[in-house]
C-alpha cells in the first residue's frame, strides 16, 4: 500500500514482529526499513534484551551512535540493562556520561537503571552517589537502592534506608517490603517481625509474592510455626511457596514435616520443581533416609530433571551421605548437564568421607582439568584431604595454588591451612599462614590450639589466648574447650581456674564441651571435689561428662567411686562406649580388683555390644599383671584377634619386673624390641628387672647394650607451678636458679628421716630425681599447708615414691603427683594408689 516509509506504522510493525514471532523476524523486518528513528533502535535492542542475548543489544546501540541517530532515555535504559546483565562496568560506565551529556541525571527510569547496574557490578556506593544525586526519587529508585543494599549484605543500611524513604514521604509497594523480609531474614526475627508490622500498617495486599517472602524470612529465622500460619493466610500456593515451607521445616530440622509437606503439595496438584526436589532430597540427606531419596530420585527422572545442576548436586550429596555405595553418587554426578563448582565439591567431600581421600585428590585435579575454578569451600575441603592422609607434598603443592590465585585472603581456606599444616606437626608453617592472614577469626585460632594440644604443647596452645585478645577475638565454647584441655595437660591450676571464671562470666559454661573440660582439668589436676562439682552442674551429661567423671576418680584412687559413677551412668540411661569400658578396666587394674576387673571385659560384648579393642587387651594385661597371673597375662597376648604391639608387652614385661619373673621378662623384651628396636622402655625395665633380682651384672649389660645401638633413656621430667610460673626439673639438672637451696632442702629431710627412725633406703644414684627436685622446691618456696601439685612425664620410681610418702610424715601437707600412669596423692604418710602404682 505504499505505507513502509511511515515511520509510525513501520515501528508498530516491528513491535509486533518481536512479541509475536520472535526477534529474528523483528531484525529481518529491521533490516529492510528504509529509514529508522530512534523507537527503532530501542524496540530491537529490548527485543534482544528479552531473550537475553545483551551482546547482540549493545553492539546494536554501538551500530545506531555510528548510524547518526542519539539514544534517548529508553534506549539508553536499554543499553543499562544490558550492561547490567553482562556485569560490562566499562560499558556502563560510557552510557552514564552519556546520560550526563544528554541531561537525563534526573531522570528517574535511568536513575533506577544506574543504580541496578553499580549494585550488580558490586559497587554498592557508586550506587548510592547515583541515588543521592536524584533529588526526588520515585518507589522505583528507592526499592532498587533498598536491593542494592541487600545485595551486598548491607541489611541494616537497607532498613534505614526505609526509614528514610517513609520520613521523605514516599509510600512502600510489595516490591519494597520483598527486599526488606529479605535484609529481615538475616538480621533477626525482631527486626522480620518489625517489617511485617508496618507491611499491615501500610495495607498492602498480601499476594502470593509478598506471602512467600514472609514465609521465606520466618523459615530463615527459626520460626517456623510463624511461616506456615502466614502460608494460611490466603488460599493461594505456588511451587515457590511450597518449597519455602519445605526448605523451612528441612532448616528447622523437622525432616518428616518437610517430607509430609512434600505429598500435600503434589496431592494439591502443584507440580513441584528443580528446587523444591532439592530441597526434599537435602531433608533425606539429614535423615540418612537413603530409600526416600531413591524414591525421589524417580521422580526426578519422571520429571526429566535428572540434568538439573541444583537436583543433581543435591542428589550427590544424597547419594554420598546415605549409601555405602560411592558408585551412586558417581552415576548422579555423571547425570548433570553441566556440573557446576558446588557439583564437584560435593563429589571430593564425600570421597573424604568415605575414607577415599586419594581419590578426592584426583576429582580435584579433574575438576581443575575441566576449567571450573575452586571455591573457598572446595579448597578447604581438600585441605582437610591432605591433612587426614598426612601428605605435606600435596598441602604444599595445594598452599602454591592457593597463593598464585589470591586464594589466600579468604579466611575459610586460611583456616583449612593453618589446621592442615598444625595437623602435620608444622607448627611454624601454621604460626607463618596465620601471621599473614588479613583477618582472623575465632576458628582460625582453635584450629591452632586443638592441633598444638595433640602435640603435648599445652603452653604454646595457652599462649594463643594473647594472641586472640591482641586480635580481639571472644573466645567461644570450641575455644575455650581446647584450652581448657591445654591446662589439664599442664596441669595448670590458676590458669584453669582463670578459665573456668570466663565461661561463669561469658555464659559458656551452659556449653557441655566446657562443662566436659572442666570435669577433665579438676580430675587431672588431683582436685576431684571440683571435678565432681562440675560433673553435677551439667544438665544432661553424655558419655563424655561420665568418662571425665569416672578417670577423674579411678585415676586419684578412687576405684570403689569412680565404679559406683559407672553403674549410675548405666541408670542415668547413657550408654557407655568403649572409652567408658577401657576406664573401668583401668580402675579395677589399680585398686587390685581381677575378678570384677575380668567380669567387666566379658560384659563389654554381652551386655554392652563393644567389641574389645587392642586397647582393652593391654588393659587386660595389666590387670592380670599387677595381679601376678603373669601366664594368664601371656595367654590373652597369645589368643586375642589382633596382633599384638609393642605397648602390650611392654606392660607384661613391666608386671614381670614387679613380681621377678626373669624368663617370661627376657621374653617380652625380646618380642618388643623386635616391633620397637629403638624404644628404650624395654631396655630400662629389663635392666631394672635384673637389679631387682640381685642379677645387677646383666642389668649393667643390657645398659651397656642400650648405648651401644644409641638408645638413649628419656630424660625424667617434673613440672611444677609456683605464682603463675611454671618451673621445670630434669634428673641431675643443675640449672635451676635455687638448685643449691633445693639440694640443701633434700639432704635435710633425709636426715630427718634418720633422726626420727623413719625407714628409707638411700640410694645416692636416685638423689636428684626430678619429682624429688620438685617436692624440695614446693617445699621451701609455696606456703605452708598449701597443696604441691607435680606432673611427671614418666612413672615415679619406687625410691622417689618412698621417698615422697615419708616426706608427707614430717610435713603437714598433701602432694600430688602426676605421672605417666596415675595420680599419687600422698598425705599423712599414705599414698592414694595404695601400692598399686
């Protein structure tokens, strides 16, 4: 008709062409318009905006500039939004000049498409100079500069904002208070609860967007009753609020709730989708409901979603949680389209689950092969991989990927690090990754004190306390556990008791590890009556308040007590487990009690369903040994299920010294230096064993022997705490400051004991032991009546045993004695192991 140079009608047409039949027969219409204006250039550029193919819409704009013809408003909020999608900051950039250059710096349209476009680019304040700049900023503008601020987790920022906005008199939309649910969900119920109070002052129309975002901030804050009386409220539901709900009974821990909620929505006739599968298949993970999921799983693949990258993740994780069959999980991941980072990690995290760690090692290297970049979670992940099968070549090779890709600012990989390299013994290279990391947090630091307590170096693990107050980091339950366990190991008095003042003043004394470690500390340093006052402020003890409870008092001599805590453990309905029944074994072996001793072992399986461990047999062992059934001892060796270590006959060879068995001694010697060659325990038993028998020119070959092969003795070590300062005593040491006094002080006493007819065998070899070193020095510098507490790295020998009791007959004061095996409490002459040391 004549009519394709009305511009009017030609652009209608075009428009019509990009609803109706898609933007490829809008461009072949575009390309044969004779002339084009500005409307044009816009239509087409959204059209390509609409599917989102944003390149082609820019490189479009680039076209029209060259053409001659000036973008207006809509065509450079186009242009914005394209930018936007594609993060292109440069692009950006260049089209807010123009704005500037066009005069639009008021508009509101372009306004609200700046500020969408700095918040996606992640710079938040540029948004809000842009914001700040429109003097009268529409709903539009103030809801996108209320998103900017949730986007970047500035949600307290977004709540003032609307604060503003209501003073300046502009009304909320249901858009405004979506984004402000969303900044409520991580800032607490009050603050969720606060907004929703305003939504109904305001009067908005509760639609089913606004309804499933109240649903979503109660589910995120706990209060899940609260969501599902909001979901109620109206008769709508959508597959986005039905996974809502389900996602918030799964993050409430209400498994069968979510799974119940699951079948109301499929019975309603709601078709559900990629997330909501998800979201199920994570409440299966939780309960190891291994057959659900698989049932889920069918659905999935009804459903053709078995592709999916959040169901097929989800459906890993599963797989990885609830089956012992890795090949499941394999077959899921194999199933996803495009695995993403979260694909592969959870793939590597359940190879260390599994106990496959080497494997997770080489799923790492696929999926670096494959170009998909690790996340901090993923490094962590693998780190902890390292770390269990104890490899420093792959941790090392795993710190130089971490540092050539400026991995290393994030705290979570900073963390698995600092806990790889400390697990490894590398206590420098974890002190080294925590100095340079820009920001320390309280896990970095219990990493630190756990792996440096498994050492045996309690005092570096207390000296981490200055270090977190410099940092100023609260300690917090895990925290304060490790380093209560740090001061048992000492054990340091002041410090523990300084310790468990903090959790009373902190409130984390409500926590049953701190309450667990303070039962540990007060039993180990010899005060069971605060041990057991602890015990008793726990609310719910577990097996662990009871195994504190039971070696606190077996191990001060308490044997009848520590067995009565056992049996009322039984009717307080905790179960034990096989520490529980190791300690009660180790109670009878100390207070000489065979038969009962014997009878709890065969109760261990029949009643308790544990299966004895090699720990149990040594413990057996000893039983029968102290007890001098020394060829019962040898037959447990003999007949149990597992091959027999170094520790077990070093614990017989250890009873044949006691009661002079020389034949059945050389024999475990033997046996155990065979495991051992380098230990010096059996050369040092086996002399000691022939002195004791009046063969002292064997003892004095087999030491000869001993410096021959260069097996050296460790040296006898005693710690002692005086005034906050540790004080340490090595045998025959000189270097002390008060030596000379604390010689003095050990002459005297063994005068003393001559003067008043007490019987003590002295033997100028045993002189300068380091617990008599101890004793001397407690002696002249703590005050009178107050307790000497020491801790020995080794067993006390029989002279310093002797010794220290008849020191405790001239004096009026209680030492105790830690050592390598027990407590030795000696008062009034008498000592708590009542010869069974």
């Amino acid at each position: 008709m004549g009519f394709q140079e009305d511009m009017f009608l030609s652009n209608n047409l075009l428009s019509l062409y990009g609803k109706c039949f898609g933007v490829a027969e809008a461009r072949q219409l575009f390309d044969e318009m004779p002339c084009r204006d500005v409307a044009s250039w816009t239509m087409l550029m959204s059209a390509y905006g609409k599917i989102g193919n944003h390149e082609e819409a820019l490189e479009l704009f680039d076209s029209m500039l060259i053409s001659g013809e000036y973008p207006n408003e809509f065509t450079l909020s186009t242009a914005l939004r394209s930018c936007s999608a594609l993060r292109e900051f440069n692009h950006g950039t260049r089209f807010q000049a123009l704005v500037t250059k066009s005069g639009f710096d008021s508009n509101p349209v372009l306004g609200s498409a700046l500020i969408d476009f700095y918040s996606k680019c992640g710079c938040t304040q540029e948004a809000y100079r842009v914001f700040e700049y429109m003097n009268n900023g529409d709903i539009v503008s103030w809801t996108m500069m209320v998103s900017s601020f949730v986007e970047a987790g500035s949600w307290s920022q977004a709540l003032q904002l609307y604060h503003r906005m209501i003073q300046t008199g502009v009304a909320p939309n249901e858009f405004t208070f979506v984004k402000l649910l969303a900044a409520s969900s991580f800032l607490g119920l009050n603050y969720g609860k606060l907004v929703h109070a305003h939504l109904m002052m305001w009067r908005i129309e509760l639609n089913l967007v606004l309804k499933t975002a109240l649903v979503d901030m109660y589910c995120k804050c706990q209060s899940i009753e609260d969501a599902v009386k909001v979901s109620k409220l109206t008769l709508e539901y959508d597959v986005f609020l039905w996974t809502a709900i389900i996602s918030g009974f799964t993050q409430s821990l209400k498994f069968r709730e979510a799974i119940t909620a699951f079948h109301e929505m499929e019975t309603s006739g709601v078709v559900p989708n990629n997330f909501t599968y998800s979201g199920i298949l994570n409440a299966c993970s939780s309960i190891l409901a291994l057959d659900l999921g698989k049932q889920i799983h069918s659905r999935v693949v009804m459903a053709g979603l078995e592709n999916d990258v959040s169901v097929g993740n989800s459906l890993v994780d599963m797989y990885m949680k609830c089956s012992n069959m890795i090949e499941d999980a394999v077959r899921a991941f194999r199933g996803i389209a495009s695995p993403n980072v979260i694909s592969w990690t959870s793939l590597i995290a359940g190879f260390s689950e599994h106990g496959l760690e080497e494997e997770s090692i080489k799923v790492f290297g696929a999926m670096q092969g494959v170009g998909v970049r690790p996340n901090s979670f993923t490094l962590s992940t693998i780190l902890g991989a390292c770390g269990t099968i104890k490899s420093l070549t792959q941790t090392r090779k795993l710190h130089g990927y971490i540092i050539k890709n400026n991995a290393d600012n994030d705290v979570v990989v900073g963390n698995a690090l600092v806990d790889a390299y400390a697990g490894l013994g590398m206590v420098d290279d974890a002190w080294h990754v925590t100095s340079m990391m820009k920001h320390r947090d309280v896990i970095t630091y219990t990493s630190l004190a756990t792996r440096i307590n498994q050492t045996g170096n309690h005092e570096m693990a207390l000296n981490i306390i200055t270090h977190m107050n410099k940092d100023d980091v609260r300690m917090d339950g895990f925290s304060l556990a490790s380093f209560l366990s740090a001061a048992a190991g000492i054990p340091i008095m002041e410090t523990g008791k300084q310790l468990h003042c903090y959790s009373v003043k902190s409130g984390l004394g409500s926590w049953i590890s701190v309450s667990n470690g303070l039962v540990d500390l007060y039993g180990k340093c010899g005060c069971i009556h605060d041990a057991h006052r602890s015990f008793l402020e726990i609310t719910e003890p577990d097996a662990v308040s009871w195994n504190g409870l039971i070696f606190g008092l077996a191990s001060n001599g308490h044997v009848s007590s520590a067995l009565s805590a056992f049996e009322d453990m039984r009717l307080a309905g905790v179960e034990p487990d096989q520490i529980t029944c190791l300690l009660v074994l180790y109670a009878c072996s100390h207070g000489g009690l065979v038969d009962m001793g014997l009878d709890y072992f065969q109760s261990m399986r029949e009643k308790h369903g544990i299966r004895p461990q090699l720990d149990h047999y040594v413990c057996l062992v000893d039983l029968l040994g102290r007890a001098g059934r020394l060829e019962e001892a040898m037959n447990v060796i003999e007949t149990m299920p597992f091959k027999p270590d170094a520790l077990i006959y070093k614990t017989l060879l250890g009873a044949c010294k006691l009661h002079g068995n020389i034949p059945l001694g050389e024999h475990m010697a033997r046996q155990g230096l065979e495991l051992d060659p380098s230990d010096p325990a059996f050369y040092v038993l086996l002399a000691n064993l022939y002195d004791d028998s009046g063969r002292s020119e064997l003892g004095e070959k087999t030491r000869r022997m001993m410096r021959e092969r260069g097996v050296r003795k460790n040296p006898g070590q005693s710690w002692m705490e005086e005034r906050n300062m540790v004080h340490l005593f090595t045998a025959g040491d000189t270097s002390h400051p008060q030596i000379g006094k604390i010689h003095e002080k050990i002459e005297s006493l063994i005068a003393q004991f001559r003067n008043q007819g007490i019987w003590y065998q002295e033997n100028r070899a045993l002189a300068h032991h380091s617990e008599k070193l101890a004793v001397a020095f407690g002696l002249i510098s703590t005050p009178p009546k107050a307790p000497i507490r020491i801790i020995k790295n080794i067993r006390i020998c029989r002279d310093c045993h002797d010794f220290i009791m008849n020191v405790t007959r001239l004096v009026d004061r209680e030492i105790i004695v830690r050592d390598g095996n027990r407590f030795h409490s000696f008062k009034k002459g008498e000592c708590s192991c009542r010869g069974y040391w």
